[in-house]
C-alpha cells in the first residue's frame, strides 16, 4: 500500500475518532451534511477529473505511492478519501462552534446592556 493511500485512510480514521470522541456535534445524522458532501463530490468530480485525466494530467501521482486505483475520469480514489477527511473535519467544527454559540447565547442575560458595557 501506498503511502498516499495509507495517509488518506488514516486521515479518516482522525476524523472520524475526532467527531465521535471530541467533537460530537452528531454530523453524521444529519441530513444537511450528507446533501452537502453529494453537492462537493459533485463539483469534485468535475475539477479533480480535468486535473487527474490520464490523456493530459495536470496534477501528476507518483505511482509508487497510491495503489492505482481511478474512478471515474482516473480520478484517484485516495482523492475521495481525503475529500471525506476534509469536509467532514471542517463541517463537523463548524457545526460544534456553532452549537457553543447557541449555549453561549442562551447563557447571555437577558434585557437591555447599560451604556457602556460589553456584551
């Protein structure tokens, strides 16, 4: 196995251990994130597959370090993976700072702030 390959899959697992056991902001039940990751991987297979074609590469892979496999427009699929590892890292915090803004904002005290003060 390759070490892109082994990077990508490892990339996974750190992410994935980092939403479960850090994080827990519960991405992977959420629909919202799922539709996101379709429309990504969408526009991925657009860029990445006019970037990775064989016939006229743009972005070359040193063979010796992935394991070969391309699908489709030879496409990588250790590019998937990573693009797992990414989106659901950035998402995933996202959705974890934007549930401690809302328990920040529940704490906030209510009424009107005096002149002067910072809230």
């Amino acid at each position: 196995m390759g070490e892109y390959t082994l990077l990508a899959l490892v990339s996974v697992l750190l992410v994935v251990l980092y939403e479960r056991l850090w994080l827990r902001s519960g991405i992977f039940s959420d629909s919202r994130f799922w539709i996101a990751m379709a429309i990504c991987y969408a526009f991925m297979l657009l860029v990445n597959g006019w970037f990775t074609k064989l016939s006229a590469p743009i972005v070359l892979y040193d063979p010796d370090h992935h394991i070969g496999w391309r699908f489709p427009w030879d496409i990588p699929v250790e590019d998937y993976v990573f693009g797992f590892s990414l989106l659901t890292a950035v998402a995933a915090r996202w959705k974890a700072l934007d549930r401690d803004d809302d328990a920040v904002a529940t704490d906030a005290p209510s009424g009107p702030t005096p002149p002067g003060a910072i809230r």
